[in-house]
C-alpha cells in the first residue's frame, strides 16, 4: 500500500479548496433541526446534512449497518435510521445515550398524545416526592423552581411506559437549563444574575409540545417507508477501549471526535447529571458520575488537566506539535500529546470493526493553540494510515457564517467572546476525511 508521507500529507492538506456541495450553505434552520434533530440542545454536533450525503455516497445498498464511536446526541444514528440503515453508537456521556435513545425512537403519536394529559392529570392530583437534592442544585436553580420542577419530574416517573417516560425526561432535561440561573449560549458553566426565570411548567410543555410535533413527522416518514423497526443501538462506552461489536462487521463508520481542551461535555451537561444523579432508584449509574464527578470528566477525550500518559503517538506531525507546545506550556503539550493518544486507540477499533474495503468518515476541524498549528485532520491521517487505512478522499468543507462558530483566544487557545479584541473564528472550516480500510 502507498503509503502517504507527513510532508505530502500537509502538502495535500494546505492546497486543497473547500467543495461548495459540502458547505449546505442553503439548509435552513428547518431542514437542520429536522425529525428529532432538535430534541435536546447538543454541543459541537454536526448537521444532518453532512452524515445524510456521506450515507448516500457510502451505503448506497439497504440494510447497511453504521457506526458512530463518538455519537453525541445521535445525529447520525437517527440518519441512519432515516434511510433504512441498522445503526450503532457510543458516548461516555450518559446524557448524550439518553438523548439518542429518545431521538431515535418514534412513538405512535396517539399514545404520545394520551400521555401528556395522563402527566398532566398526575401533575395536577399529586404532590412532587421529598427528594433531597445535591447542594449544588442550590447554586444553579431557586427554590421555587426546585419544588415546581420536582413536581414535574415525580409525575413523569408515574408514566409506566418507557419510551414514553424516556421522552417526557429528555424535554425535562432540557429544560433545565433554562430553568436554571445559567447563562444561555454559554459554553461554560456560568451564572446570568439577571436571567428571568420561566415558569417550569409552561416552559417544560412548551418544549415538549414541540417535540411531539417532531416525533409525529419521524414517525410518519419512517412508516411510511417501512423503517420503523429499524434498529439503533446506543452505549454509553468509552470509546479508548474495545468496541462491543465483531471484527468486520460495520459498513460505514460516520464520526466526529471531540477537540482538545474544547467543550467540557461533563461540565456542560452537569443540570442533567445532577438532577437524575440524585435519584438511583431511576438513574442507577449516574449516581456514581455526580459522586465522582472528577473521575468522570476525565474519561472525556481532549479534557484537560490529565497526568501524561505513555505510548507512541503514531504521528510525526502531532509528536512534532506536542514538541512545539512542550516549549511553550508544559501542561497544555500533554493534553494535546494525551488527547492523540486517545484518538489513536479509537482509530484502531475502527478499522478493527469495519468490513474490508469500507470507509471510515472522519469530520474534524484544525485549530490554533498558544500560537501552534493543532492539525488535528492531517494527525488524524497518519494514525489512520498506521492503523491500516488508506486514503479514499479528503474534503474541506466551509462552515457557513449563519451557523454560530464560537470564537477563540489567539494567545491562549480558548474559547471566548464576541467582545475580545484578540479573537479568531475557532472553525471556519472543517474537513472530511474519508479513509478505506484495506481489503
Ligand atoms: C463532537 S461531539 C459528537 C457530536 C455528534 N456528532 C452529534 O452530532 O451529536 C464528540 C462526542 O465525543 C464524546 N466523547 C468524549 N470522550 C469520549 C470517550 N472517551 N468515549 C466515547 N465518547 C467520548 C463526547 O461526549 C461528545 O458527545
């Protein structure tokens, strides 16, 4: 197999033009929140539209079986579904499991509608539970809000039907936070002083209200084209480590990994985790993640603060990056040097599971931090290439203006804002990169 080297690798990287067929600069906000697309506010997921024409162009027979080893909030777990395809997914993140579940299961809209009024009569005719809370739930929510809200959440625990409480939970967890002091559209943990509180009611039904009218179109599209049996799995599995799944038997792999010191997907989801963390009777495991909260965050790829971890990147170009960064901040070239670590175990089982002659569809972006290239896309490349895959297309594709493109610090690499003279776009383009496994 040729092998491409580093240097052709950046070589290829820096000439290449974005495609405009891969911008979607024409999707509307209606075509991106589509079906269940917009249950459940996500961080960093991608539009459908992407995953949509990687399917087409890479599954083109029926009955294929997809995978997404970084699935987020499922989006394409639910393409998959959507054009008939088996599906497959992983997150570390409990609440990213429950939302794809939610999102990936069309319940018949009868039903659905029968149980708002059920909820509403429990709401009505019973008092919420003593719960007692983890303190912390004091600094984000008032009380007020929490007796209101504890009201809501015991009457949704009276639904014995499980994809229907499952659904009415995940409006509930969204609604969190914009029943919480949180600063909205903030990618950190931050507190609005001056945020009005919504009545957590209204606001709860408002937003499911919406999604029922969401589930009603999933479900008519799927049965009207057969497709509502279709199967999507989804696990919530650290992706570092062995995938549940045979050697050979995926069709396509579909992903988008986290960055490097990015979002803190743990912290950012930290209102879900602490309100059904509180209750083991319904939430089992997750008690253990607010307990542990630490631990936890640490599972996450490309969070930072991690002890350095030992092993052979698999790269020149990121051994060369974490190099550049050792000279200028220490802790910050091991988060990089930990977080390629990382990525490199994940592309292994990828290519461990794929069929021979497969693709696996990598949607990554570069980024800049402390004054050094971070080139995740040609890093990711050379692992690929190390774990056995070759080269079947790289694309760069523009990331429309529209679309809320979060800003960096140029000195430190970390998200800030609009009002920072020392800003740059954080992604204005990313790429796909599209690698076959060998047969
Ligand atoms: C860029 S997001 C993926 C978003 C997804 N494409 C979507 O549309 O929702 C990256 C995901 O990787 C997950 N992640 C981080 N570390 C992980 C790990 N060790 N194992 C599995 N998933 C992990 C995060 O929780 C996050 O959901």
């Amino acid at each position: 197999m040729e092998i491409l080297s580093p240097t052709f690798i950046q070589k290829e990287f820096s000439i290449l033009k974005p495609r405009e067929e891969w911008s979607f600069r024409d999707a509307g906000r209606s075509q991106t929140t589509a079906f269940t697309h917009d249950y459940h506010r996500y961080p960093a997921k991608f539009i459908p539209q992407i995953v949509r024409k990687l399917i087409e162009d890479y599954a083109p027979e029926k009955n294929q079986i997809i995978c997404d080893p970084f699935g987020g909030c499922g989006t394409t777990l639910v393409e998959a579904k959507l054009l008939g395809h088996k599906s497959i997914g992983f997150d570390i993140n409990p609440v990213a499991k429950l939302i794809t579940q939610t999102k990936t299961s069309a319940i018949n809209p009868k039903t659905l509608q029968n149980y708002r009024q059920k909820f509403l009569d429990f709401y009505e005719n019973n008092n919420a539970e003593n719960r007692i809370h983890y303190p912390r739930i004091g600094y984000w929510f008032d009380e007020p809000t929490v007796k209101e809200l504890d009201r809501i959440y015991s009457a949704i625990k009276k639904i014995e039907n499980p994809n229907v409480r499952r659904f009415f939970l995940c409006s509930f967890s969204h609604n969190l936070k914009n029943c919480s002091r949180w600063l909205m559209k903030s990618i950190k943990p931050t507190i609005d002083k001056n945020k009005e509180l919504p009545n957590p009611l209204k606001s709860f039904l408002h937003h499911l209200d919406s999604m029922v009218k969401k589930n009603e179109k999933f479900y008519s599209k799927l049965s009207e084209s057969n497709f509502l049996n279709v199967q999507a799995k989804m696990y919530r599995k650290d992706s570092t480590k062995k995938f549940p799944i045979r050697s050979n038997s995926i069709d396509l792999i579909i992903t988008s990994p986290p960055y490097v010191t990015s979002y803190e997907y743990a912290d950012l989801h930290q209102l879900t985790l602490l309100w059904f963390g509180e209750d083991p009777n319904h939430f089992k495991k997750w008690h253990h993640f607010s307990d542990e909260f630490i631990d936890f965050r640490r599972k996450f790829i490309g969070t930072g603060s991690k002890k350095e971890k030992n092993g052979d990147i698999n790269s020149e170009i990121g051994s060369k990056i974490v190099n550049d960064l050792m000279q200028i901040e220490r802790p910050l070239a091991i988060d990089v040097g930990n977080y390629f670590l990382d990525m490199k175990k994940v592309f292994a089982e990828m290519h461990r599971v794929l069929k021979s002659g497969s693709k696996a569809c990598v949607i990554i972006g570069n980024t800049t931090l402390r004054g050094v290239a971070i080139l995740n896309a040609e890093v990711a490349v050379e692992q690929m290439q190390k774990a056995g895959f070759k080269k079947f297309d790289f694309i760069k594709r523009e990331i429309p203006n529209k679309m809320i493109t979060p800003w960096r610090d140029i000195e430190s690499g970390k998200f800030t804002g609009m009002n920072n003279p020392l800003k740059t776009r954080a992604y204005e383009y990313e790429y796909v990169v599209v690698m076959e496994k060998l047969p």
